[in-house]
C-alpha cells in the first residue's frame, strides 16, 4: 500500500510517496502552483499514478499545542481534498519538520533557490516517515 505525504503551504505543497512496502518515504516534488484547483488535479494525478491508499498530511500546531491560523488553512485544505476522493486523510503533527528540514539541507550544503524548492519537499518527506515509523512501531 502507498501513502503520500503532504506539506501544504501558502505558496507550495511538498509531495512525499511511500514504498510500495509502506516502509520509507520518498520526496517526490514541489507544487508551486498558485491555484488550489491546480494543486488538487497534479495532487490527483500523483495519487492514480502512485496507486496511493492513504494521504498524510502535515497539520501545523503550536509548540503549546494549540490550533493557530496555519492550521486553520490546513484543516481547510484537507476538507477541500476529501470532496474530490474518497481517499483516507491523516493529519500528522507536523512541527519541526521544515525545521528539520532546513538542518538537514544546510548539512548538505543546499542553498539558494535549490534550497527553496526542495525544503518542501523534504518536510513532506519528514512527515511521511515519521507516519510510516509510527505504523512500524504499533505492528512491532
């Protein structure tokens, strides 16, 4: 079973794919698409091109926990998504992810606007393994 992992923003949403084990995330790629009509039909071609059973997608809390503006836009969006499949949709906590992220990309040395149009990428990466990890531990 595949599950994609998504990073939703304001300006561009990183796409993550599992294996077909459900073992490991892979960065698939940015949307920089403007209209969120756009970003559901590339979201749409990715999940029938992937065969994707499940979608994750990174839900921004507060560090205290609470629901701020970000989050807001995000439980929008997934409610949005879940007009238009039938798809399971997982919100995933999210925080420090694009954190962990841009540590990541400054230890590989990623700058620039390479760096901007990957660290999306990779947060959705970042959630979708820790989903995927979470699963592992709760079959263990």
């Amino acid at each position: 079973m595949r599950i994609m992992g998504i990073d939703y923003g304001d300006s561009r949403v990183g796409i993550a794919v599992s294996d077909p084990m459900g073992w490991t995330a892979q960065g698939l790629e940015t949307i920089t698409e403007k209209k969120q009509e756009k970003v559901f039909e590339r979201l749409l071609e990715l999940i029938k091109l992937y065969n994707v059973e499940k979608i994750v997608v990174g839900f921004p809390k507060n560090m205290n926990g609470t629901i701020g503006p970000r989050g807001e836009l995000t439980h929008k969006f997934v409610e949005n998504l879940r007009q238009k499949t039938d798809i399971e949709i997982v919100l995933w906590d999210e925080r420090l992810t694009t954190v962990a992220a841009h540590r990541m990309l400054n230890e590989t040395n990623v700058r620039g606007k390479k760096r901007k149009q990957v660290v999306d990428t990779v947060a959705a990466g970042y959630i979708l393994q820790g989903y995927l990890d979470s699963l592992k531990l709760n079959r263990d």
